[in-house]
C-alpha cells in the first residue's frame, strides 16, 4: 500500500520575498523556525509577521533584538520601522471602510432614535388628550 506524500513537507521556497522580514531571513539562510529559536519566537508568529497578519510591538522587537544578538544576529531597527510602516499603511488602507461602516451605524441609530422619540410623541399626546377629556368631564 502505498501511502500518499503530504504536499505541506515540499513547500518550495520562495524566489522573491514578500516584506523585508521575510526577505531578512532568507538572506540568512534560515527556515522560520530556525529564525523564531535565534529570536525567542514561535515559528507560527515568525509565519505570521512574513504574512503580514501581526507585526511585533516595541517591546517583543526589544526582546527579540536581546535575544537574536546572543545567538549573533543583528536586527536592525530599520527593519522594525519598515514593518510599521506596512502596519500603518494596512490600517491607513481600512479607515475608509471602518470610517463609512461607523457613519452607517450612526445613522441608523439616529432613524432608530428618532422612531422611539416619535412614538413617545405620539403616546404622550394620547395620554394627553385622555387626561383633557377625563378632566372635562
């Protein structure tokens, strides 16, 4: 029986990195979980920081920079800047979307608001003309 080979083992390296972190350790010649013990990092948050889904605060980069620089590497912090910057940029990019989906929600509120104000217009009137008619009598 022949058993069927899993494609995650025979991922190929990639030829043009996609941010500077990911392009810092492929120019030292380290698969991610090798960079993630010579940072004191998890290979999935090294994973995520070359995904560009989390970026390191400036206390993990302090961490990781003590830690790489005993194992004898050096992070630049142009490297962290760079990684800002696409942080900055990604969450520049959102505020539009986010900014639009507030105002949408706002707005609704308001009709909401100004539905229940309209109604208890509407009842305090009632009551109103009730307590007129009741006194008149």
């Amino acid at each position: 029986m022949r058993r069927k080979l899993d494609a995650r083992y025979f991922k190929k390296e990639v030829d043009v990195p996609k941010n500077s972190f990911q392009a810092f350790r492929l120019s030292l010649k380290l698969t991610q979980e090798q960079l993630g013990e010579k940072c004191g990092l998890p290979r999935g948050l090294v994973s995520m920081y070359e995904a560009e889904k989390t970026y390191p605060t400036l206390n993990r980069w302090l961490r990781m920079k003590e830690v790489a620089a005993q194992n004898g590497i050096e992070l630049s912090d142009t490297l962290f800047e760079d990684m800002m910057r696409v942080k900055a940029k990604r969450i520049e990019d959102k505020l539009p979307a986010k900014i639009q989906k507030a105002k949408e929600k706002m707005e609704a509120l308001i009709a909401s608001k100004k539905e229940r104000i309209e109604l208890l217009r509407e009842s305090l009137e009632t009551h109103v003309k009730r307590l007129e008619s009741s006194n008149s009598t």
